[in-house]
C-alpha cells in the first residue's frame, strides 16, 4: 500500500502582481520621502522666519502663529526626540530660567521656549493623531495662508511683496511654507 503523496503546485503566474505591488511601494515610499523632506524645509522655513523677526528685519507678520505651525510640520523623528527627555530638559530649564531669572532671560527665546513647552506637554492623543492626519495640514495650510495674506497686505500688495528689500526674504519664507501643506493634501487626495 503506498501511500501517494500529494504535493501543492507553486504558483508562477505572479510577476505581474509582484510588479504592482512593488510599484506602489515605491510610489508610497518616495511620496514619504518627499513629504518628510518638505516637512523639514518647511520647519526650517518657520523657523528662518522667527529668526528674521527677533533680528533688526522686523516683520509685521504674526510670528506666534509660527509656533502651532512648526508643531504640526516637524518632522516625525525630531519630535520624537524634543517629546523624549532632551526636550524634558531644555522645558525645565527655559521654566527655571523664566521663574527665577526672568531679568536674564532673553526676549528673543520666548517663542522658542514656547514650541519646547508645547511639544513635551502635549497628550499623546493631540500629539499623535493630530499631527499624522489631515487635520495638522489643513492647519498648516489655514496658517500659512493667513500669515501671506498678511504680509501682502503689510507690504502695500503683492507686487511690493517681492520688491521691497527685506519682502522678499519674508515672501519666500512664506510661500515655502505653503508647499508642504499643499503638496501633502495633494498626496491625500490622491
């Protein structure tokens, strides 16, 4: 009595489904990347416009509406470290220094010390979900629009936004923090 072995037949007709997968797993990981990437810029953007307010370039932007700006558009790996202990640390000292040496604490680190606060005592919930999902773009977007929308206006009009000699630093910034909300809904959509 022999007993007749019955074997399952490998599947070779696979190459064009293994081929679409591995295309929108590119498609997906280079959308990632550009949106990591645009998330850096636009961080860095926003905080080149902070800077230029604290200097002599003073601006008539609303630079606090910055801070909400730049906790929604950081990157996923540097807040998570600003939500770990090296940020635990950076709040407790702005917080010393604030209480107990409010006459050496400088103007200029107000808003900075602000983003600190805020990203190590946001919930977890907040901090999260909101960031992750389309709600922080759409408020990303809100921001960026209202802070162009005000410098235009400050500048005299669009055309004077770009002409004047420090608009135009001003107007780059801005706009560069248009391209990550925008490009990021583009993405959802899609």
């Amino acid at each position: 009595m022999w007993k007749r072995n019955n074997y399952l037949a490998m599947r070779t007709d696979f190459e064009e489904e293994a081929a679409q997968l591995i295309n929108s797993d590119l498609r997906v990981g280079v959308s990632g990347f550009g949106v990591s990437l645009l998330q850096l810029i636009a961080s860095i953007a926003a905080i080149y416009l902070l800077i230029l307010d604290r200097t002599n370039w003073k601006t008539n932007i609303l630079t606090s509406l910055l801070i909400p700006y730049i906790f929604f558009s950081l990157p996923s790996w540097i807040f998570g470290v600003f939500r770990e202990e090296f940020g635990k640390w950076i709040a407790l000292i702005a917080v010393v220094l604030r209480l107990f040496l409010p006459r050496h604490f400088p103007d200029f680190l107000e808003l900075p010390a602000a983003l600190i606060l805020l990203i190590v005592v946001a919930p977890d919930l907040f901090a999260n979900s909101c960031r992750s999902n389309a709600v922080g773009v759409v408020i990303c977007l809100i921001i960026a629009c209202y802070l162009l929308q005000e410098h235009i206006r400050a500048s005299g009009g669009f055309r004077d936004s770009f002409t004047k000699a420090h608009g135009l630093s001003n107007t780059i910034g801005i706009i560069i923090l248009l391209v990550y909300p925008i490009w990021t809904l583009v993405l959802y959509i899609v």
